[in-house]
C-alpha cells in the first residue's frame, strides 16, 4: 500500500503545465532498497534528515565544485528539499549512497507505476540521461561520455545512462564546469526505443529497464525528437517521457 505521507505530499505540489525555472522545484525521491524487492522504504526527502542531507549537499557544492551555479538548484521549503538537474541528482545520489540510500532509476519508477506503489501523475522527475553522438546538444559532455564508454567497450546509439550510477567532477572545460564520470555501477543500457524515429508513440508499460512498450492505444506518449547529442530522460506530469533536448541539463524543475 502506498505510503500515505508520501501521497498526501505528492498531491500538494500538482501542476497543470510544464514547470519553469520560478515554480516550485522538483522533490528527489530517495529509497533504502530497489524497488524490485518486497521491503521498499521510499520517500521525498523530508524533515530534518532532509535538511541535513541538504546541508551536506550544499557544503560538497562549495568544497568540492566551486561553487558551481548548476548544482544550486537544491533548496528546503514546506518540509521538503526540492529541485533538480540531472548534475545534482549526481551529487545528491553520493551523498545518498553513504547512508544506505540512493536515487530512483527509470527501471524502479516504471515498476513502481506498474504497481500503483507511488502517485507520480502530475510529478516531474529525471532518471537518467540519453547519448546519441558526439554532437550537439551538449557536443562537450556528449563526447567526453563517448570516450569513456569506448573505454569500456563496443558503443551503439541511443545509449541510456541512468543518473544513479554516475558520478560528478569539476570540470574547468566544461561549459557548465562540471562533467558525468562512467562508474563500475554504471549501466550502459542500448535503448532503440528512444531513437528519433520513435516521436510521439504511444506506451502505457514499460520493460525491465524502464524503457516503453509501444501500444497504439496507449495513453503515454515518448518525446525523443533528437538525433545527436546529450540529452537528460524526464518524465513530466501526465506520465509521458521526455529524452529531448527541449529540458536543458541545467534547468530546474518541479515535482509533484
């Protein structure tokens, strides 16, 4: 049964329109385990631990990034830390991880629509990014990802990376002066389904790695018009997903 604290926060923040940068910020959900066991802790990081973990999180940004004005998009109001960018879902997750806890993947949120487990209609939130060359959007972090993967082996277009096993480091050359780092808990997952070919077709379910089940009649639709480039993987309010670059990297967002 879903968390009632948790249905009662998310009904609060609904929104009717593609957020902007000054609506109220997306929440990061954290949970102590996958969602694909049977004892799932999930939730928004509120009251003191979240404000604690906020703490920690801003005092990395200054210590350990410079300061970076992408990763200042973390903020505590109404209980709740709220905010994100795909960088600070990076760093938020590190700091998760030390306490046992960790970011959702797109896999965990597809199975936990699936399960009626989290009401994430009228929510906004990333899960992971979308590598389809070595071009724009994003041409610098695109090809840096791109060196690393062929570090590790064969690469094929579209590649899905999901935010929760990167890592972040201050990157001078960076136009945002941050840069991804591939882990050893990276999953490079190939994602045909997110190719450009692909706009606007319909899904209701996802498979196992979160990527859409195309149906004519579903009542979800995938947003992948791009070709090249580096793009983050948002699902926005009515549950479609997003992997274009219309959703900057930088941009902050709300969740519901």
């Amino acid at each position: 049964m879903p968390n009632p604290r948790f249905l009662q926060t998310a009904e609060r923040w609904k929104n009717k329109e593609i957020p902007t940068e000054r609506e109220k910020k997306q929440r990061p959900i954290k949970q102590k385990t996958p969602f694909a066991t049977g004892n799932v802790n999930y939730s928004f990081l509120e009251g003191n631990s979240g404000k604690q973990i906020l703490e920690e999180y801003n005092q990395r940004v200054k210590a350990d990034y410079k300061d970076s004005s992408a990763l200042k998009v973390l903020s505590f109001a109404d209980n709740v830390v709220q905010g994100s960018n795909p960088f600070a879902f990076v760093l938020l997750n590190k700091i998760l991880t030390q306490q046992k806890m960790r970011i959702a993947t797109p896999a965990d949120l597809e199975r936990a629509l699936e399960k009626e487990a989290i009401n994430l209609r009228d929510t906004y939130g990333d899960s992971g990014l979308v590598l389809r060359g070595g071009g724009e959007p994003n041409q610098y972090l695109a090809r840096d990802l791109i060196n690393q993967v062929k570090q590790k082996g064969s690469l094929q277009y579209p590649l899905m990376i999901p935010l929760e096993g990167l890592d972040l480091k201050y990157d001078s050359n960076s136009p945002h002066n941050l840069s991804f780092q591939l882990t050893d808990f990276s999953e490079l997952i190939y994602a045909s389904q997110l190719n450009k070919i692909n706009q606007s077709k319909k899904f209701n379910r996802a498979d196992e790695q979160g990527l859409p089940i195309f149906e004519d009649n579903g009542s979800r639709t995938l947003y992948s018009n791009e070709d090249g480039g580096l793009c983050r993987l948002c699902r926005n309010r009515d549950l479609d997903l997003n992997a274009r670059f219309r959703f900057s990297l930088i941009r902050t967002t709300m969740a519901g």
